[in-house]
C-alpha cells in the first residue's frame, strides 16, 4: 500500500516531467501536436497493456510481470535522461511559494485547475453508475458493458490521434468546448437512448474527451514563466490525480439514491453547466 501511495506521487512528478521537457525542447506552435502524441501512447498501452499482462501471467507468475514493468520505467528514466539536452539554459529559480503558491496568484491558471478538477470529478460517478446502468436499468450481460468501455476506449484513441490537427485553434475556446461536448454526448445515456445510440454517443465522448488532456496541459505551458513549470505542473498533477477517485466515491450514494440511469443524466447535465460557468467567466474577462 505504501509503495502505490509513493508511485501514485512520483507519477504526478514524472507527467509534470515530461510536459516540461515538451515545453523546453519545442516551439508554442508544437506544444499540442507533442501533448497530443503523449497522451495517444497512454491511451494505446492501457488497451494493450491489460491483456498483454494477462498473457504474461499464464506464462509465468504476477511477480515476474510487476519486475518486468518495474524495469521498463527504469528503461524510461534513462531514456529521459538522454534526451534532456546537457547544454540547456538553466531555469529562473522558483518563488519560495512553489507549484500551489504561482497557481494561486495567477486566476488563469487556478481557473483551469478548478475547471479539470471538476471536469474530471463529474466523470468519476460513472464508473460506479455504468455497470448497474447495464445490469439493473438494461438487463444486459456483462458483453454490453464491455461493448461501451471498448466504443470509449475507441473513440478516445481516435480523439488523441486527432487533437494535433487543432493547434491553430485557440486553446480557452477548445477547452471548455471538450467540457460541453463531452456532457451533450454523455446525455443519451442519462436520457435512456436504446442501446446502439448509447454505445455510438459514448464512443464520441471518448473522442471528445481525449484531447482535453493535450489541450489543457498546452495551456499551461504557454501560461507559466519557463522556471516555474515544473512545480506548477506537479501541483496540478497532485490534485487532479484525487479528481476521478472521489467522484467515484461520490457516485456510490448517487447511484443507491437517484439511481443508475438518473445518476448518469445527472453528471451529464452537471458536466454542461460547468461548461456553460466556465465559458461565461472566459467571456465577461
């Protein structure tokens, strides 16, 4: 338990490590095309990573399939560590304030950690809500289910694939524009839309969600000083990493009170309204 704790914050800082390698090594202009390059490669190992394990497993044992992932983050470090140029100019030192301190003083950078902090707490109900949807509210089997996470997994993959063709778009715009379109395409659920519809508006808010991440990190590299991107970006990673787990919590009492579906409908129209406020403060500043 202590050393997933521990790996839980070192993933934070190695995230914040490698958007502030992005951000030091490319142009503004390829900030999001390389963001969205990073995030394609996460989407295609958790899809072929799971059963990769699987096969693993049966061949040998789970212990020998931890060291064997154990080793390939030490191959990543080195590899970092070689690609970090030796002749790179030395960054301005950070305020004694840190990551949190800089967020706090800069309203466009708290704006954006409060806007994904509540972005991706929205989308934690879901993941308690989606299989007693199928179970309970469908009675369905098991195939359904996996039917909606493979469409998602699809479609955000496509998504990712897709964000670096929209660096000539302006990033605030795009952003909250994912938020709202991710709600809209999650409504069918929540609306009890028959199935195929469902499965086809979830596979879209897999495409609409995957460039969020791209879009949102680009920001912060084109709005915090070069010194301070590191601790900024750590800090943003350490509060969004809890975002998905505690809107998961939230959604156990959601789902035994409002029920499956309406939980669902609920987070759906909750995720608008964010997008609805955060695009009223973007444009009354």
């Amino acid at each position: 338990m202590t050393l997933l704790a521990v790996s839980s914050l070192l993933a934070a800082w190695g995230s914040a490590g490698h958007y502030t390698l992005i951000a030091e090594l490319l142009p503004p202009v390829h900030h999001l095309p390389a963001n969205a390059v990073m995030t394609s490669i996460a989407n295609v190992a958790t899809i072929v990573g799971p059963p990769l394990a699987g096969l693993l497993i049966g061949w040998t044992n789970p212990a020998t399939v931890i060291a064997v992932d154990a080793a390939s983050f030490a191959v990543l470090a080195l590899t970092y560590r070689l690609a970090v140029p030796t002749d790179a100019p030395a960054a301005p030192a950070t305020p004694a304030a840190g990551g949190f301190g800089v967020i706090r003083a800069n309203r466009t950078l708290l704006g954006l950690l409060v806007l994904s902090f509540a972005f991706f707490f929205l989308f934690g109900p879901f993941y308690v809500a989606m299989p007693v949807h199928v179970a309970s509210d469908l009675h369905a089997p098991a195939t359904v289910l996996g039917a909606y996470y493979t469409a998602f997994g699809a479609g955000a993959l496509l998504g990712g694939l897709a964000t670096g063709y929209l660096r000539r778009w302006s990033l605030w715009p795009t952003t909250i524009g994912i938020v709202l379109a991710f709600g809209a395409a999650m409504l069918p659920l929540g609306l009890g839309a028959p199935t195929v519809l469902a499965v086809t508006s979830f596979a879209l808010a897999g495409c609409v969600w995957a460039p969020y991440m791209s879009t949102s990190m680009a920001l912060f590299q084109r709005t915090t000083p070069a010194g301070d991107l590191p601790q900024v970006l750590a800090a943003n990673g350490s509060v969004l990493v809890l975002a998905v787990p505690v809107g998961t919590v939230l959604g156990g009492p959601l789902v035994a009170g409002l029920g499956a579906r309406e939980t669902l409908l609920v987070c759906a129209l909750a995720t608008i309204v964010l997008g609805l406020l955060a695009a009223l403060l973007v444009v009354r500043r």
